[in-house]
C-alpha cells in the first residue's frame, strides 16, 4: 500500500510524461560496468528555490526505470537501499540491496524480503527471513524497514518493525537483523534503544562501524497512543569482519523528543532518512514537522539533544522528507513522501533545486535514496510502481 491518501496536496506541481514500468529477470548477473538499465525514461523537471549553478542535481534531468522490486513471494513497497561495496557471498560490488516493507496483500510491516538488482536491471532474492529463522530476540517478528547497511565482513543490518495485520495498533518494536553475506540471519540487536527501526546510516573505519538508527512509532501505538514525541536517534558501535559477525560495543541515545504519528496509510510519519557528513554532523529527515535538522559530533557525543536536533531548514519545498543521503558536493538529497520531488539543500540550510523524480503516482510512492557509484546519478525505490528507479 502507498502513503500517497495521507500525504496531502504537492507544494510544487511539475508536469511531465509518466512513467512506465520495467520487466525483470530472476536470474543472477555479474556486474555491469554500463549505464543503467533504461527500460523507460523521462525527461525530469526541476525549479530552484536560490541559484542552483552548483546544484549537484542540476544536471540530472533524466529518469529511467532499472528493474521491478518484487520477489517472487509478492512482496511490495520497497522502502531501503543500499549499495554493495565490495563482492563478497551472493554480494556483488555495485549492486543495489533492496527491503520490502509489505507482502503481496500489501500489510505494512509484513515484508519479509531483501532483493539483489544490478545496474543493468537483473533482479535475484538475497534474502526471505521468517521470524521463526531469527536466532535472537525480535519482538513482534519480521517487517522490513528501511534501515538498511553493510558491514565489514559482508554483513547486512536491516531494521524489522513488524505488525501482524498491518495496522499500527499490532505493531511491535521490532529488531535490528544482522544476516551474513548469504542472507542467512546470525544475529538480532533489540533492546530498550530499539524501538521500531525506521532508518539507518553507517560509518565504518577498519573494522569499527557506527550505525545511526532513527526509530518511529516507539511502541505507543500498541498502547493506544496515536501521536507522540518520543522518537529517537541511536547510535551503536559494532565491530566486524571476516568471518566475525558484529559485536555491539556500546549503544548511545544521540537525539529525543522526535514527534511520530500512526496512519492507516503510512503505518508511521515519524524520523526517517540519516546520513553522517564529514564533519561529523548527522542529518535527519523529520518527515511529521517537514525538517531536516542537524546533530553535531554524532560520532562522539555522549547526551540526547533534544527535539531531534537544531533545524537546517523546515518547510518550503520540503514535503515530508523520508529518504536522506549527502551528495559528492557536500549537499542533503531528501525525497518527500508529499510529492515526488527530491529537493536539494546545502548545510547551511538553502534549498537550492527540486528535481520530480516521479510524476506518475507522486505523492506516497518515493522512500529511498542512494548516489550511484562515481556520483553520475541518484538511485531511488518507488513503491508506486515498484520499482527501482536511477535519475541521471
């Protein structure tokens, strides 16, 4: 089920030709050194909010479809994405890892599968975990997010935030998974800092990586709560390698007081897209307040800034953000869930260009986002269509 019925009217209505959508094959590929898979494509609107001559999306104008996201068990919604970096297991380098978040009748919270595209649009399943797979403790089961990462070793974190028919008042608080590079689980991280994983950020050096975890909806629904501001960011230190699965060392509570909603439509509207800049700030998506706010020395720091950080920019073509990645300029990406815009914004907190990335089922259909290796394009899930999409 998309989010598109709760999100509202687009701020900024950029007309183009829809989209169609792409066959696949099951069939596994080595990777390709070509250009993306173009099965269709368009030509991408754009608008600028301040001069956009250094605008890393200025001169990404065009979208084509790679590759349907569905496995053959039906999953849909696509929500995380995640590059390889380095072959290892049934993970190529250069490959796109993909969660589902809903299964084949569309209940939220219910997808249970990770897929394997590569750049030329061949598609194979990496993973189908069952709750009964899980060797640790994953309160509520399996539910995909798109809390997605890869750690030294080969090894997968994704975010579960389960429910049991999809609707938020069955949703529990879910679970870290840690699969090896196989997709076979070896491990779960829960706990009283996990609570319903939404989305992911790592950084690794050597064998030490920190994982940034935004979790939304926190339980309250379960307990009859329909909006709160008890979300959080958490970071957790692990370490990993070949043939070592993680290890936590150490989980620390880095932002709080993050207002959530449940919807029928979304399941949660709640903290989404981090990413880590190189000076050490963390960026979130607060998709309720339509926000990206900043939270510095994340690496390091020991207390919770309150209100999920101090604001970089709040409103103007920012709708419902979910999806956040750093461009190779330095630049946020942020796709909003209000239309199908990716919006462009410096750190210092001008909205520089929009670029449409979808048009045909807009609202509710974007979620994750990753730059394409060599920073020629953005890749990005459209769970309109299902689809995994590259804008270049």
């Amino acid at each position: 089920m998309s989010r598109r019925s709760m999100l509202g009217v687009p701020l900024v209505a950029l007309a183009l030709a829809g989209c169609g959508s792409a066959s696949s094959s099951s069939s596994s590929s080595s990777v390709s050194s070509s250009a993306p898979a173009v099965a269709s494509a368009t030509t991408a609107a754009a608008t600028t909010a301040a001069p956009a001559t250094s605008a890393f999306l200025a001169p990404l104008k065009t979208v084509s479809t790679v590759a349907s996201t569905v496995p053959a068990n039906g999953d849909v919604n696509p929500y995380g994405i995640v590059v390889v970096p380095t072959s290892t297991g049934t993970l190529h380098a250069g490959d796109l890892l993909i969660t589902n978040f809903n299964n084949k009748t569309a209940g939220q919270g219910t997808g249970t599968t990770l897929v394997q595209i590569s750049p030329s649009g061949h598609r194979w399943l990496f993973a189908n975990i069952s709750a009964s797979s899980l060797p640790g403790s994953c309160p509520g089961g399996v539910g995909l997010t798109t809390a997605l990462s890869i750690l030294p070793g080969g090894y997968v974190v994704v975010g579960s935030l389960p429910t049991t028919n999809g609707m938020s008042a069955t949703a529990k608080l879910g679970c870290l998974i840690v699969t090896d590079n196989t997709g076979k689980p070896v491990s779960t991280i829960s706990g009283p800092n996990i609570a319903g994983p939404w989305d992911m950020a790592a950084s690794t050096t050597g064998d030490m990586t920190n994982l940034f975890v935004s979790n939304a909806l926190n339980g309250g629904a379960a307990a009859g709560k329909h909006v709160d501001k008890n979300s959080t960011v958490v970071r957790i230190a692990l370490q990993s390698g070949p043939g070592q699965p993680p290890k936590v060392l150490s989980q620390t509570v880095i932002a709080n007081q993050i207002p959530w909603r449940d919807d029928p439509a979304a399941l949660v509207i709640g903290p989404t897209g981090v990413a880590l800049a190189a000076d050490g700030t963390l960026y979130v998506a607060d998709t309720l307040d339509s926000r990206i706010a900043a939270i510095p020395q994340a690496a390091t720091r020991t207390t919770a800034l309150p209100d999920g950080g101090t604001t970089v920019t709040q409103g103007g073509f920012l709708n419902q953000p979910l999806g956040l990645v750093l461009a190779p300029n330095g630049n946020i990406l942020t796709a909003n869930a209000g239309n199908g815009n990716v919006v462009e914004t410096t750190p210092a907190g001008h909205q520089l260009l929009v670029r449409t990335a979808d048009t045909k089922t807009g609202a509710g259909s974007l979620f994750g986002l990753v730059i394409v290796p060599g920073g020629s394009g953005v890749y990005f899930v459209d769970d309109g269509d299902n689809t995994l999409k590259v804008l270049h």
